[in-house]
C-alpha cells in the first residue's frame, strides 16, 4: 500500500505586546484538524516574554487571550509543550491557568 498525502489548512495567529513599540512579548495559537474529531483543536507554541519583563503576568495574559481564542473559535482542546527544568515557573503557570501536565513531547530537530 502506498502513502497518500492530503493537504489541510492550519492557520496561526500572533498575539504580541508591545512597550515603547517594541514587541516584549508574544504567542502563537495554531488551529489544526484531524479525522478523529469534527472540531479543530489549538496548538499553543512559542509562549515568550523578554527578561527584563517577565514576572508581571505578562505570559499569563497572553495564555489567556490564546485560551480565549482556542474557546471562541470552538476547538475540543488546546495543547501546548514546554521543556523541562521550567517547573517552577512556566510549568507553574500553565498549571494555574487550567493546563495539565498529559504526556510527553518526542522532537526530531532538523
């Protein structure tokens, strides 16, 4: 039997904040599908805030909006990765905001 590849759209949106118009912050929220479930399900990635800025629920309110999104939108779930050793910080806060810890992330780097 061979592979056969069927092209679906994603698509991504930015949230970002801005100080001084400078971007300081930002998130992505990706909207994908599969065969397995009628509704989308959202894929949070790339969650940062600049040093000089973190520990003033700036990523909280920016989880949040994704969240907002992810729900308006209507997806059956949102997922997101994190690597280890941030425990007591991002993991932290992910817990907080609603999150559980379900799984493990496999990565093949090219």
């Amino acid at each position: 039997m061979d592979v056969l590849e069927k092209v679906v759209s994603p698509y991504g949106v930015k949230f970002f904040v801005e100080y001084e118009g400078e971007e300081i912050a930002h998130a992505y929220i990706y909207i994908l599908r599969n065969d397995l479930h009628e509704k989308p399900f959202g894929f949070m990635e790339d969650v940062h805030v600049d040093d000089a800025f973190q520990r003033q629920g700036i990523g909280t309110s920016l989880v949040r909006r994704v969240i907002e999104e992810a729900q308006r939108i209507g997806c059956y779930k949102l997922i997101c990765t994190s690597r280890d050793g941030r425990e007591d910080s991002v993991h932290q806060m992910y817990m907080d905001l609603g999150f559980t810890s379900y799984g493990r992330e496999f990565r093949m780097n090219f």
